[in-house]
C-alpha cells in the first residue's frame, strides 16, 4: 500500500464496500461514479457523511470505495462503516470521536433464511384444531 493510502472494509446486511481515504481536496467516489451519481437519495448521502462530520475531516479526503452486493441502503451503510474504519486506521485517536457518534459498529441485522416445510422465515401455515 502506498504512503498516505489507509484502506478499510465496511459490511452491512449483504453489502461489502472497500474504502481508501487520502488526503486531498474532498472527492467521493464509489464505483467509478461521484457519490451524488451513485447515491441519489440525499438521505444515503447524508448517512455516508457522518464519519468526516464527527472528526471535521470534511473536504480534506479523498476516498475512492468499490460497493458489491445487497441494495443501496445496505451499500451506504458499508461504506459508511469503511469510512470510519479507515479514519481509525489513519489516526488512532479518531476511534473515540467515531465511537462516540456510535459509528464504529457494525449493524449485525441480516436477512433470516426461510425454514423448510414453512411459507417464510417465521410464518407457518395457519393451525386449524379440526
């Protein structure tokens, strides 16, 4: 890895997203595309930003990230995790600002595999006493 490169993974539901951070002038870009191309909800933009907002690292990084897998709320999670968890690896004292902000944890949340011999997950077949 090249110096000033600092690379982590972030995972949420089925999503994966891999994310470098360097320094730079606050370009985003994920998947070969900008954020505002990529993600077009502003709501997912907004949840993608919290890492620099809580340890003030706005328009002073570049992070490039590759985003495989699930949907795009569950993408923007991951990458949201990646982002701080390559902030920590940059500078360890990010840690307790990104702790903090509750943004350090992976949300284990994922989809429950269906059972066989019922409809769903949980949903069985409805009971009948006669």
């Amino acid at each position: 890895m090249k110096p000033n490169h600092f690379y982590a993974t972030g995972r949420r539901k089925t999503a994966i997203a891999r994310v470098w951070i360097t320094p730079g002038t606050g370009k985003v870009e994920v998947n070969g595309k900008s954020i505002i191309g990529y993600f077009k909800r502003d709501v997912l933009r907004m949840l993608i930003e919290d890492p620099m907002k809580a340890t003030d690292t706005m328009g002073k990084l570049d992070i490039t990230a590759t985003c495989k897998g699930g949907g795009k709320s569950g993408q923007a999670g991951a990458f949201r995790l990646g982002i701080a968890r390559a902030l920590t690896v940059m500078d360890e004292e990010n840690r307790t600002l990104l702790r903090r902000a509750d943004l350090m944890t992976r949300d284990p949340r994922e989809k429950e595999r269906k059972k066989y011999g019922k409809p769903g997950a949980r949903k069985s077949f409805q009971f009948s006493k006669r």
